[in-house]
C-alpha cells in the first residue's frame, strides 16, 4: 500500500554474546533472588507483612525474569509474530498469577474484589503510560549512542545520521492494532455495567484466540539481536536450547506459585498497618515488580535499535492484558466461590473508564505505525500527572481528556484505522 512508512533498520552491531561465566553469575544471581521466597515459603515461615513484601517480591520479579529468559530463548523456534505473542504472555505470567488470586480470593474475602481490578488496571496503564515512552527514550539513547560512534554529532544532528529519529513499526503490526481497537470498544463494557461479566469474558477469550490464529503464521524470528542470557541460549542446539527454555519456564512457575499469594497477602497487610491505601498500593507496585523484566526487555531492543520489535513486544503485551486477563477474572472469582460475574463498585468503575480511555489515546498513537516522541511524552505526563490529582473527580476529568485527544487522532487517522480493522475481519496472506 502506498504511504506506509517503511522500517529502515540502521546497521548495528549484533551484541557480543554473554561468556560461559557471565552466564552463570547471571543465572545464579536470580535464583539468588528467589531464595529467600522458597525457603519461607517451604518452611512456612511468617515474617512481618514489610519483610514479606520484600521476600516474595524478590521471588516474583526472579520468575518474571526466568520466563522472559524462557520465552526470549524460544524465539528461535516459533513463528515470529507469535513469538513476541508468548514473550509478552510468558513474561506477564507473574502479572496474571497475582491478579487470578486476588479474583480467586474475592469469592471468600469480598474486599479481595477491588485488588483484583486495582492491579489489573494499574499493570495496563503502567505498560502503556510508562512502558512505551520509555522504549520511545531507549530509542533515542540508542540513536544517539550509535551516532557517537560513527562521529556523526550528538542531539538532533546525531539523529539525523541514522537516517530517523521516531518509533516505526512494521505493517504487520496491524495485526495488533486491529485487535487493540476491537478489545478498546469491550473495554468499556465493565465501565458501563458495574461488572466484568461472564458474558464479556467468553467474547475477550473469543478475541484473543482470534489474535493468535492471525499472527501462527510467518518464519521462526529472527535472534541474531538477542543479547544477554537468551542470546547465549539461542546459540544451543536445538535439543538443548528447548531444554533450557523448559527449564527456565518450569523454575519460574514454580517460583511464582510459591511467591504469587504471599506478596499479595503482604502487600494489604503492609498498606493497612502502615496506614497506605492498599488499593493504590497493590494498584501500583504489584505491577511494577511484575512487569519490570518486560519493560526492560522492551527497552533494549529500542536501544539497539530494533524499535519495530521493541513495541510489537509491548503492544502484544497490551493486547494480551486487555483481553485474556480481564477474561480470566470473574471464572477465578467464580472457582472462588464468587458468582459468574465480577462485580465492581463505584471506585473501581472509574479505574475501569481510566484505563479504557487510555487504551483509545495509546491506539490512536500507534495507528499509523509511527510513534513520535511528543506522543510518548504526552501518554507519560497524563500517566504521572494522576498521583498528583487522584481524586474522584480528577479521574473523571482524565478520561475525558483521553477520550477527546485519543479520538480527534482517530478522526484525523481513519484511513491507518481502517486498515487495522481490515486485518481482524479480512486478513491478508503474508508476503513472501
């Protein structure tokens, strides 16, 4: 189609892969890290809700970084698109974990209800708030810093030596695009109702199924960029590279059904013997621990210059989230004890429109597979800007503002969105 913006990937250098040694340190570094979680929680030790925060957050953030290792190393192996698929599935299993307890929970302990939906719509915003500006400024660190080695200046001059200086992604990323605006419009459904319902569930599943047919297709990825632990595993046999991911992905789901509960537990009980607002802080931390390897997995590839794959990673994760997590609550809240649906109270109904909005802003962005600088600064300053107003009223105010950039966008990009469009109910063959 002309007028698609193409993606130029500068010459750079494929990263030195990690020595034998670095390889184990790293490795033994972060079983290190979940040490203290196995131990206590084998043991069944009970130390104060600030110690266990710390312990089994540890533990959370070494299974997040084993199952990214995991799905990084299985790249190799898997149809790309799909496999950035799983990447960003695998690394937020720690994510779903947390949030299907508190769901689980909420059928014996109704307060439970509003943690599931705090941390479920903090780790949406925080991804797209946060995790795609910081994969717009990696970019651009990695623009300059490759600029600097070629002599070519610093700043815009340095920018202009690589041939760009914003964010593109690929035309298949219409893919995710596609379905983002699909599960954006459902997105709103619980905010209208009161409930995440069963009803709704059935259709995110539906969708997001829909999502990986669209995308198991295609050549295995390419992962002569994949750098650090993964970059040494790819370099495997066959045999003994899947090994390693197995591995890897068993020890971290272990690590996380060991960890998941106890930090969540810790986390309410911190917030109320310290006098927090748990909702915020199981809103906010939870997905920071969680989500951490991701992002940084994320900003690294935009910092070596693979900006296309950077954010076909977060987006995937984004769609990921949007669909099959919210789909997963109210069957965890119905295996609890709960009924079929998940209901939400005024508080939560708002976080629900908050994020749903932000999800419309962060489309409208993508849509035209560029992502320029000043939209990654706008995404983050209205996500900072709500822990200094985090009133009732201010969140209302917010998602309006969302709303009206985030549709005046889509207004003036009709044509890029219906190209996305036509990719969920007429996909194209792939070009070989």
């Amino acid at each position: 189609m002309s007028g698609e913006p193409s993606v130029r990937e500068p010459t750079v250098r494929e990263p030195t892969p990690v020595t034998r040694e670095t390889l184990l340190i790293r490795v033994a570094g972060t079983l290190l890290l979940a040490l203290p979680a196995i131990v206590t929680w084998t043991g069944g030790l009970q130390p104060p809700a600030l110690a266990a925060v710390v312990i089994f957050g540890a533990g959370v953030l070494s299974a997040a970084i084993l199952l990214t290792w995991a799905a990084e190393t299985a790249r190799a192996d898997v149809p790309g698109a799909l496999a950035v698929a799983l990447l960003a599935l695998a690394a937020l299993l720690p994510q779903y974990a947390l949030d299907l307890y508190f769901a689980h929970a909420g059928g014996t302990k109704p307060g439970y209800i509003a943690y599931a939906a705090a941390t479920m719509t903090g780790a949406n915003r925080l991804l797209v708030g946060v995790g795609w500006a910081l994969a717009v400024l990696a970019f651009a660190l990695g623009v300059r810093r490759l600029a600097g080695r070629s002599g070519g200046g610093s700043g815009r001059h340095a920018a202009r030596g690589t041939g760009r200086r914003t964010v593109r992604l690929a035309a298949r990323h219409r893919v995710e695009l596609g379905f983002l605006a699909l599960a954006a419009v459902l997105g709103f459904i619980p905010a209208l109702t009161g409930e995440v319902g069963w009803y709704l569930a059935v259709v995110l599943v539906a969708v997001y199924v829909l999502y990986l047919v669209r995308i198991a297709r295609g050549a295995p990825d390419d992962t002569r960029t994949t750098a650090g632990v993964p970059g040494r595993l790819v370099e495997l046999p066959p045999r003994r590279r899947r090994i390693a991911a197995g591995v890897c992905f068993a020890v971290g789901a272990v690590i996380v059904y060991m960890s998941t509960a106890r930090f969540g537990d810790a986390l309410v009980a911190t917030g109320i013997s310290a006098g927090v607002d748990e909702f915020l802080l199981v809103q906010w931390l939870a997905p920071v621990v969680a989500e951490a390897p991701l992002l940084l997995a994320a900003a690294m590839l935009a910092w070596r210059l693979r900006d296309s794959a950077a954010m076909g990673t977060l987006l995937s994760g984004k769609v990921n989230q949007w669909t099959l997590l919210i789909a997963l609550l109210p069957f965890a809240y119905r295996v609890g004890g709960g009924s079929w649906s998940l209901p939400l109270d005024s508080r939560q109904t708002e976080e629900m429109l908050l994020t749903a909005s932000q999800t419309v802003l962060g489309l409208a962005f993508l849509i035209d597979l560029l992502f320029r600088r000043w939209e990654a600064a706008v995404l983050f300053v209205l996500f900072a800007v709500q822990f200094v107003l985090p009133g009732e009223d201010f969140r209302l105010l917010l998602s309006g503002v969302y709303l009206a950039i985030g549709f005046s966008v889509l207004i003036a990009r009709y044509r890029e969105l219906g190209d996305a469009m036509e990719t969920v109910v007429r996909p194209r063959r792939r070009r070989r």
